[in-house]
C-alpha cells in the first residue's frame, strides 16, 4: 500500500505527466499498453503519496516541482488550427514563448484551481474515518459512513470521431454530436450518446459539413444554423435534424453568412448571436421562429465577437465570453428576450474564447475555453443568486477550445474539442454533487439507501 510522502515511481512520474496533458484513463492506458483498471490502481498510488485530491491538484503539484514544462500559446486563434486560412485572425503557426503577463495569468490560474481544491475538495480520508468512527453527537452503539465523490468529472464512453467545434445537443435523454473539425478537415458525421448503455452510435450525416457551430433544440427538433463550410467559408445554410424520424431538412437560410456564433433557444425561438462573417466579427443578433421558419434582427451585442457561448434561463439569455480578434474576453452580458434589450453581468474570471456554457437550477457554468491567449486552469460557476463566478475543476488544463457541452438533468457533459489536436473525450459533470451521511449500526456493514457503494477511484 503507497503512503503519503513516498516518492513516486517511475512509472508514477509517466502518468503524471499524461495526467497534466489532460488524457482521460483509456487513452493513458492506451498510450502505456497497460489495462485502464492498472492506470486506476497507478492514480490511487499517486493521489496517496502526494496528499492530493483531484487531477488537477496533481497537475498543479507537477507544475510546482519542475516535473511538467508548460507550453507557450499563440497570440491569438488558428481558426483551422495549423492548416491553411484566409482569415485575417490567423496567427504564425510556430509557438511563443509565454509572455510576462501570461507566466502571471498562469501564476494565477494554478493559485486559483489549488484554491477551489483546497475548498471544494471532500475532507482526507483519514478525516471523513476519523468523523466516521467518532461523530461529536452520535448515539453510542452508532456510526455515520460518509459518502463523498472523488472527483464532479467522470470519464464516459469515447465519441467515435475526434473533432473540436462540433455541435451537441440533448434530446429524449441521449447526445447528439453534429458536424465538427477532424484532422481530416470538417465532417458531417452525427453521432448519438446513450448514457444509459454508455454508448455511441451512427446517425443519418448532416446535408452540409460544418464546423464552428451550435444546436439549438426545440421539441424533438435539433436546429444548427450556418458553420464554416468544407472550402473554409462561413455559410447561410440552416438545417433541421428530426431525432426521432432521423432525418434532416433545409429550413429558412441565415440573413448573412456565419460561423463561431452563440446561439441559444427558447422554447420555438432560436437565438444566434455575433461570430464571423467571412472578414470580421460582429454583434449582430437574430431570431429563428421555428413555427414561422423564419428569421428576423433584433437588437445587437454591446460589442462584437465570435467565439462566445449562450445560455437561456426563462426568458433571460447569458451571453458569455469570446474572441473580439485581439484578446479573449471576460465580458458577460444578459439579453432580456421579452423586452429585447440587454444588460450587463459580473465577468468571467479569466477571459475564455471557445466555451461552453448551460445551466442547471440557479447556477450557470461556463466549461472550456483558453488556449489563445490566456491558460485554462478551471472552469468557472456562476450564481444567479448572488452575480459572482466561482472557480471549479477542470477535466483539461492549458487549453480546451470548443467542446460540445450541454446537460442532462443536472449532468453536464463536455465532449470533443481541441487540445493540441481534436479529442474524442466524453465527461460527465454532476452540477449538483452531495454528501450523504447515513446512520447505521456498528454491527450491520455500512451502505447508502439502494445499495452499496461502488469503490472509490481516480
């Protein structure tokens, strides 16, 4: 058994430095031809004799030490990600080294994820046995057994195609991932997620392969307006997905080209707003009227962007962070659908382009985004409550640009995106995590109501 303080070994320090790069399990296994199962048992080793509770705090421990370099990030975003462009935001595709105020926003990223591990992070093992065995107010023939998640991230089933500004969407309790950038360029490839099985199947492919989009739902519809075409063009395009029939059908086309666009919907209207149109960004905003198949402007963004994400809540809809072609930005910004105006909201901690963003009861979460020109070291939690973002765990570290992310219930999943090359991931995050304290006899094994506990892990 490792104990706390014992050097790592050899085959430790490899997967630490798989772990910093933000690999899930099977693809460490892979990578090491060893059984996921053995890289479990290797990660429980590590988190032991380092003292640390998260993936991230191992990452953080590994940068601290010198046993991870950090890699230098462009200036701003290779909208093809290395391949040829015409755009004008394309930056030279060799790699810089981290300016001053970088190594700072880096500095401080690292303070911030060891912050929200140290507060989020349950009690040590020790500790929940120690309150386990002794609770202050316990009867004398009593126990508590104290149930607490390892980690709010939980590795899923890989999605077949690996690809990076993709659109997802969550219908009748499955994910559907359309369209996206793969090494091989853009594709039209849709594929279905049952998170029951733990699955991925084929679907019918969309008519137009695109990529720098999003999906929008209404019913059992999934609606993806625009995208960057196969040539590299942003198109006015607007297709359907009926997810029961699956089938797909071209609806009323897009006023202007568009691609890197958030959008958002609201029960059958869909919203899109800013992104690139072929020579700059701008803050245009439209309305699809699902019903009317029909488009119409409404009053644009404070400023204009691409690269943003947008979330409804009632009639309310968050627009979130982005790319202005200088800088990530931290702006948010509130559009009241009922009145068509909008309004300002608290900023994001560090600027993110490239974001998801969807919420679950009170709380909005902003997932991925970085890489460009700031470090992504957290994801970020923002309460309607009281206005403010939080920092919370990330699956990723140093960049995850575009994931398709949207929720089921209260699990958030993040899927695909680009880190260093287009990824396969499928995380699931539980908006809502819980400790469960039970009281059971000292003479009866302890276990929740339903059943025992499955084993702690990595």
């Amino acid at each position: 058994m490792a104990e706390y303080g014992e050097p790592l070994t050899e085959r430790e320090v490899e997967l630490v430095a798989l772990v910093a790069t933000g690999v899930t399990n099977r693809e460490i296994a892979q990578t090491l031809h060893i059984s996921v199962n053995t890289v479990k048992v290797h990660l429980r080793n590590i988190f032991t004799k380092l003292g640390a509770e998260s993936r991230t705090e191992v990452t953080m421990i590994a940068v601290r030490e010198g046993w991870i370099s950090v890699p230098g990030g462009g200036d701003g975003p290779r909208v093809d990600e290395g391949k040829d462009d015409s755009t004008s935001v394309q930056p030279a595709d060799r790699e810089l080294p981290l300016r001053l105020w970088k190594k700072v926003v880096l500095l401080a990223s690292m303070v911030l994820s060891i912050i929200v591990v140290v507060v989020t992070s349950p009690p040590s093992r020790s500790a929940v046995t120690d309150q386990a065995v002794n609770p202050p107010d316990a009867p004398p023939e009593s126990a508590f057994t104290a149930i607490v998640p390892d980690s709010p991230w939980n590795e899923r089933a890989q999605m077949p195609t690996r690809r990076a500004y993709l659109a997802l969407a969550a219908v009748g309790g499955r994910l559907y991932a359309i369209g996206g950038r793969t090494l091989d360029g853009v594709t039209n490839a849709v594929e279905v997620y049952d998170p029951a099985e733990d699955i991925w199947a084929r679907r019918s492919d969309k008519p137009t392969a695109v990529a720098y989009v999003s999906a929008a739902v209404s019913g059992d519809q999934v609606i993806v307006p625009g995208g960057r075409d196969a040539e590299n063009q942003p198109t006015t395009a607007c297709e359907a997905y009926d997810t029961v029939a699956d089938v797909w059908r071209q609806v009323a086309p897009l006023p202007e080209p568009r691609y890197a666009y958030a959008s958002a919907a609201i029960d059958a209207r869909v919203y899109l707003f800013g992104g690139w149109d072929g020579e700059r960004y701008v803050a245009t905003t439209y309305v699809y009227d699902v019903e009317q198949d029909s488009w119409h402007e409404l009053p644009p963004m404070p400023a204009p962007k691409g690269f943003a994400a947008a979330t409804a809540v009632a009639e309310m809809i968050y627009v979130v962070g982005g790319y202005d072609g200088a800088r990530e930005l931290e702006a948010c910004h509130v559009f009241d659908a009922r009145r068509e105006s909008w309004s300002d909201c608290a900023s994001l901690v560090v600027g993110r382009g490239g974001l998801g963003l969807v919420s679950v009861g009170q709380q909005i979460y902003a997932i991925g985004g970085g890489g460009w020109t700031s470090y992504l070291g957290f994801n970020e939690r923002y309460s309607l409550s009281d206005g403010s973002w939080t920092t919370i765990e990330t699956p990723q570290i140093g960049e995850w640009r575009s994931p398709g992310v949207t929720v089921l219930d209260t699990v958030i999943y993040a899927v695909g995106g680009w880190n260093n090359g287009p990824l396969g991931i499928n995380e699931a995050y539980e908006a809502l995590p819980f400790r469960i304290f039970v009281p059971v006899s000292r003479n009866q094994p302890a276990e929740p109501p339903g059943g025992p506990a499955a084993p702690a892990g990595p």
